[in-house]
C-alpha cells in the first residue's frame, strides 16, 4: 500500500488524459482521491500501532535502493492530502465545469492528479534525490493547474511561479548534490548517519544554506513569498483550495525532514544559525502580510497574504527547535489546511455564482448566501483561533511553546496575528451581513458545492473539539524526530 499511494494518481492522471472531455475525468480523479484517503487512513492506523514502515522499490536494500518510509510525522502529512484531495476533488467538478472550458478537463485532471502524486511522493520517499523528482512533478503540474484560470493575468502568475519554483528546486538540488558529493548516499537515513563525521566542513554547511533557501522559497517563506498571491489569486477556485491545502505544507515537511533528520538539531541549530534566520523572517511574515491582508480589495488575494502569515506560525515552531514547538508547527500543518480549504471552498461558491471574488460582490450575501457566508465565517473564526477550532489548538501548542523558552514577546506577536486576522475577517463579515445588496433574491450555491464546503467547515471543529487523532500524532512525530535525532540515526 506504502508505494501504491503514490504510483495510483500517477497512472490514474494517465487514465485521466485519455478520456473523452466532459464529467468522466471528474469521476475518475474522485475515485482515485478517495482510494488515497482509504489507503492513507490504514497506513496512518499501522504506523500509529506498529512504528515505522519501510518500503524497498525493487526489493533492492536501501541505501543503495529507493526506500519509501513511513512515520508519524510524514503518516499525518499523507493523510492530510488525501483528506484534502477527497474532499475538494467532488467539488471541483461543477466548480470548474463553470471556470475551465469542457475539451480540456482530461488535461485538468490529469494535471490535478499529477500534482497529489508528487505531493505525497515527497511524503514517503525516504531518498533525497527523490524529493526533488517529486517536487518537479507536483510544480509541473501545479503551474498548469494556474494557468487554466479564466483571468489573463493567470498565465502572467503561472509564469512567474514557474521561474521563482525553478530557482528554488534548483537550489535545492544543488545542496543535496554536495551532500551526495561527500557522502556518497542519497538515503536520507544514511546521510543523517554519515554527516556527523563531516559536519564541520564547508560543503555540508553550503549544502544546508542551499537546501533551506531552495525549501523556503518553495514554502512562501517572508520576504521569498511573492510568487503566491498571484497564483492563489488567478487560479481557478478549486485548485487554489488544494494548493493552499497541501502545497506548503508539504515543503513545510521537508524542512522539518532535513532539518530534524538529515542534519539534525545539533547541527541546524547548533552550527548554523538556523533561529537567527527563521524566527525573525516568521515573526515579520506574520504580522506584516496580516496587515498587507487587511487592505486588500480581492478575497482570494486576502486569504493568499493570510497564508503566507499562517506559514510564519509553522516557521516559529520549526525555529523554537523544541518538542512542543516542533509538535505545535506539525499541528499548524494539518490544522492550517482545514481552515484555508474551506475558506477557498467557500470562495468558490461565491466565485461560481458571479465569476469574482472582490469584496463589493459580497454585500448582503450574508441574506442572499447564508449558508456559503455562514462557512466562511466558520472557517474564519478558525483561522482567528477561536475555541473549539483547530485554530485555537494550534495557537495554544504555540503559545505553550513560547513560554517554555521564556519567549514572551513571541507569545505578544501570536496574539497580534489572531488580532490582526480579526480585521480582515470581520471586513468580510461587515460587507456581508451589514451592508445592503442591490438585488434581495437569493442565490446559495448548489448542494454540490455546500457539501464539500461544510465537510471541511465540520471537520475544523471536530479536530477542535477532538484532538486525540492530530495532537497523538503530531507529539509522537515531534518526540521521534528528536529522539532520532539524539540517538544519531532516524
């Protein structure tokens, strides 16, 4: 099941291409993405009972085979793209059958199920060359997936994703060629082995700038962000929900995984100055686009700025380099996703009613939408951090995080953030409910749309209220990265 997760997107994108246009390579990507969901609940139920597992490509041993390697840390991250994939997958059919023209939905698919396999390739894989491959399948994909957006202004966001993700997975591949260079392994596990005999040499600490710069500006990482509001903005509404989902968090991961497991804390934060780096671009990130969301005009492009401060919340538990901030960071992954997917969902519904998302189309939606206004509201009371949301436990882990270190500004700046998300929420709220509309007569999206929405909506309360699935996980990750870590090899 571990190789199969990744090899069924990809030869089901292949299916996908060769079927006739119209709602048949909707059907089939659905089907593949609730396959995925199945299989990554089981390989998350084994992982949580018997440890990790460890899948040889080929039967060829690693480190000199490719190794598929699954634990708590990369469990939760799969089962976040499935999750995601089989929600947004069923709502994508009427949503994009009103943004993208019939002859091209085998591409589209095809495309969107290309992207789920690179995503959760880089979640398996246990080989760092691998992770590039991956990283290039699901970026190919991804700058198609943009530039199918109805506006012109897409193939411009498209284009210049394609140039700033190319130079950041060129980095990236430089770094792990000089570690590759030097240790002569590309098994992750067998370079955090081998790379403590070598860590004080020059290569390794240019390899770990180039990684973490590569990894960064594919993460939309302060001030390596200006390639997302653009593409958040002018893709077509339900492949902005899963790349807001799913993307960053996934090169959220694989800093955590090369920080944590192939170099190490000791080295990350010991020998470089990891902390000086990523706490301070984390706190300015965060409140800086908070406030560059207030004034923005366009929803999509608020909730895009909203993302690149929520990344500065992962960044500051990464960078706290303890296990409540490193369990508080793996949270906000999971957490983050639910709450910026239905918030995308329901733009979506307001996108497939009248073809924008700028704020004036949203007065009096709170009478003529309620229940797509009622989602956004919900999903933006989660993004604030309101109790018994999956946003309020984030906070709380990052907070606690805080002031074990003693860090009590941080824990200042966390509460500015959530004050700051109240505004631009609320300016929404305000249109919506407060002002009047032109026109009275109600237009609530289909049912085919409000399902998908409020599953995502649903499940921010559920993980909210319920914290044993991702709070369990997420600990037993963050003790395990570092005991690894401690212990000398993962």
């Amino acid at each position: 099941m571990l190789p199969l997760i990744v090899v069924a997107p990809m030869l089901g994108a292949a299916v996908a291409a060769l079927l006739p246009p119209g709602r048949l390579p909707w059907l089939w990507a659905t089907a593949v993405s609730w396959f995925m969901l199945w299989a990554a609940v089981g390989l998350a139920a084994q992982v949580m009972d018997l440890g990790v597992l460890s899948y040889w490509m080929g039967g060829w041993a690693p480190p000199i085979g490719i190794e598929y390697r699954l634990d708590p840390a990369n469990a939760l991250l799969a089962l976040l793209i499935a999750l995601l994939a089989a929600v947004v997958l069923p709502f994508a059919g009427p949503s994009l059958a009103a943004e993208v023209p019939e002859r091209k939905s085998p591409w589209l698919y095809a495309a969107m199920l290309l992207f789920l396999a690179g995503q959760m390739g880089i979640s398996v894989t246990g080989d760092a060359f691998n992770v590039f491959v991956f990283l290039e399948i699901s970026s190919l994909a991804t700058y198609t997936l943009i530039g199918l957006g109805r506006n012109r202004r897409a193939l411009t966001a498209s284009f210049s994703y394609l140039i700033m993700g190319t130079v950041g997975a060129t980095f990236f591949l430089i770094g792990v060629g000089l570690l590759y260079a030097l240790t002569g392994t590309l098994n992750m596990a067998d370079l955090a082995a081998r790379l403590p005999d070598v860590a004080a040499t020059r290569t390794v600490h240019t390899a770990y700038a180039f990684i973490v710069v590569g990894v960064c500006l594919k993460l939309a990482l302060f001030p390596l962000h200006l390639w997302l509001p653009n593409a958040y903005t002018y893709a077509p509404s339900a492949v902005t929900a899963l790349m807001a989902a799913t993307a960053t968090k996934v090169a959220i991961y694989v800093l955590i995984r090369f920080i944590y497991t192939v170099f190490g804390p000791s080295f990350a934060f010991g020998e470089m100055p990891t902390v000086q780096l990523l706490v301070p671009l984390a706190i300015v990130g965060l409140l800086s686009t908070s406030v560059v969301a207030i004034g923005q005009a366009n929803i999509k492009r608020m909730l895009a700025y909203s993302s690149v401060a929520q990344i500065g919340y992962m960044v500051l538990g990464i960078g706290m380099a303890t296990a409540t901030g490193l369990t508080a960071a793996l949270l906000h992954v999971f957490n983050h996703a639910l709450m910026k997917g239905a918030l995308f969902l329901a733009l979506g519904c307001i996108a497939y009613r009248f073809g924008t998302t700028q704020i004036d189309t949203f007065r009096g939606l709170g009478r003529r939408m309620p229940w797509t206004m009622a989602a956004f509201v919900a999903g933006g009371l989660s993004l604030i951090g309101v109790p018994l949301t999956v946003g309020f436990i984030s906070k709380w882990y990052l907070v606690s995080a805080a002031i074990e270190l003693g860090w009590w500004p941080i824990v200042a700046v966390i509460i500015v953030g959530s004050l700051l998300a109240v505004i631009y929420i609320w300016r929404v709220v305000e249109v919506a409910y407060l002002q009047p509309a032109e026109d009275t007569t109600r237009c609530e999206a289909p049912l085919a749309l409000l399902v998908p929405t409020w599953l995502l909506v649903g499940l921010n309360f559920w993980f909210g209220i319920d914290t044993r699935v991702t709070v369990g996980i997420a600990e037993r990750a963050a003790t395990l990265l570092f005991s690894t870590a401690a212990g000398g090899a993962p």
